[in-house]
C-alpha cells in the first residue's frame, strides 16, 4: 500500500530488503535513503532501520532474513546495488522453494516465526540456503569487477532464457488477458513441450501457474492503493467473474480478497 509504514528494528541477524516494484524510504541507522526498483539494501546485525513508502505507489518489496558468521559478510555493511536479471531469477527460485517449504504466510512483514509445511520436497531448506549463497556471491562478484563486464559471472548465453524473458514480458503486457497455452505457444512461436520445459526450468512451475501468480500480484498491488472494488479489479484482469477472481485469489493466497484486504488494514493501523 502507498502508505505503508513500518516502525522499524533491529536484531541479531543479516537482513536485505529488495525493490521489485515502486520505490521506497529506508532509515539505516541515522541515514535516510531512497530505495528505487531492482535496488537491494542491507543492514547488518544490530543495526536500527525502518522503511516506509512514499505516499504515492504501493510497493512491492521482499525482505529476507538469515544468519551468517562468514568474515566475507563485512563486504555487504551499508551496501545498497542494483540486482541484474540472473540475480533477480535466484531470488525468484528462492522464493519458490520457500513457497513449497513453508506454512506460514511469505507476504506479512510482522511475520517472526516460519513454519515449515508438514510434507516437503526433500532437500528443500538446502535449496533455499544454496540460492542464498548464490545470491551473495554473484552480488560480491559483480562489486569487485565493475571495470570487467559482469556478463562473464552469468551462464552462457541460453536461447531459452531469451525467449523466457519475452514470454515474461508478454505475460504483463497481456495482464487483464485471458490466455491459454495455445495461445501462449501461437504468440510466442514455441511448441506446448518447449514452453513447459522452459518454466519449470526457469520459474519453477507451469507457465499457466505462473501468469495466474502475476495477476494475482497484481490484484494485491490494486488492492494495497485501495482505490478499486473487487469487481472492478476483476474485470481490469480480464476474469470472468468477482467470483472467479476470489477463487483463484485464495487459491494462491490462502486468504480471499476480503482476507488480504483486512490484513493490509491491519498493518497499516500497526
């Protein structure tokens, strides 16, 4: 929501915050900063920081918390950079595995404790530190050799990535769509085999799941301005009906609209 805030803390583990989405206002210790889309900012053990929108976009953010005792990590005190798209699609698998990992709701920023859903796919909390290391570690690698092209720490050049980043493209500019895999496959000149292939690769799911978790993004960050109804929301996503819409909605959420919207009053009365 446009006006969120949140009051601030500070604890005995790292913390990075990332922004998918808007912009917003960080307090790191006595330092104020503005954060902007595709920035990520650390704060270190102990350390005091808050954050908070500002008043006009509703942000999407993603916070995660971890611990580490490695010498390595003084290299992110006070370290604010702009994330590349290969770092970006770690993050992205990163939360798909925590997804599949985890009970408790991923989008509550007072959230203190995660439990862990009763069956998971083995090696599931491995996944999640592995993306973590990888994470960092291309972040550092990027840092130390900004006078070479940091392509040379990214994957080979992978026609598949290519197309997936134009199929992900066609995915918001398609938003308020109702898209099938036909259609996908007709726009996008890709086989039905190709195209499963290519998401479970690169997004870790169907490419249907994954178009259905966009609009569902999307109707959260309208909801979060609070200036639509359900209804007009549903129909500005192309969904056949508010009832529909609330189906699918807590279909990926857990929560119906009605839900979501109580606990982003919640939050923002907090």
């Amino acid at each position: 929501m446009s006006n969120f805030h949140f009051t601030g803390e500070s604890h005995d583990f790292w913390e990075f915050l990332y922004v998918d989405k808007g912009e917003v206002l960080v307090t790191s210790q006595d330092q104020k900063l503005t954060l902007h889309q595709g920035q990520v900012i650390f704060h270190k053990p102990n350390e005091f920081h808050n954050v908070e929108a500002n008043g006009i976009v509703a942000p999407n953010l993603i916070v995660i918390s971890f611990s580490c005792k490695s010498p390595s990590m003084e290299f992110f005190h006070d370290r604010i950079a702009s994330i590349t798209q290969s770092q970006k699609r770690i993050l992205a698998n990163l939360l798909a595995e925590a997804r599949n990992s985890f009970a408790s709701p991923l989008d509550n920023p007072y959230q203190n404790q995660l439990l862990l859903k009763d069956e998971i796919l083995p090696g599931s909390l491995q996944m999640i530190a592995s993306y973590l290391e990888q994470f960092l570690i291309l972040l550092m690698r990027s840092a130390e050799n900004q006078t070479t092209s940091t392509k040379e720490f990214e994957p080979l050049f992978d026609k598949s990535e290519a197309l997936y980043e134009t199929i992900l493209a066609y995915f918001h500019q398609n938003i308020a769509s109702h898209l099938t895999t036909d259609q996908i496959c007709k726009d996008n000149l890709i086989s039905e085999a190709q195209l499963k292939k290519m998401f479970h690769k690169h997004g870790q799911c169907g490419a249907m799941e994954f178009f259905n978790r966009l609009k569902i993004e999307k109707a959260k960050e309208l909801i979060r301005t609070r200036q639509f109804t359900f209804s007009q929301i549903a129909d500005q996503l192309g969904y056949s009906s508010i009832h529909y819409f609330s189906r699918q909605f807590k279909k990926i959420t857990g929560m119906s609209p009605t839900e979501y919207t109580e606990s982003v009053l919640q939050l923002a009365s907090l």
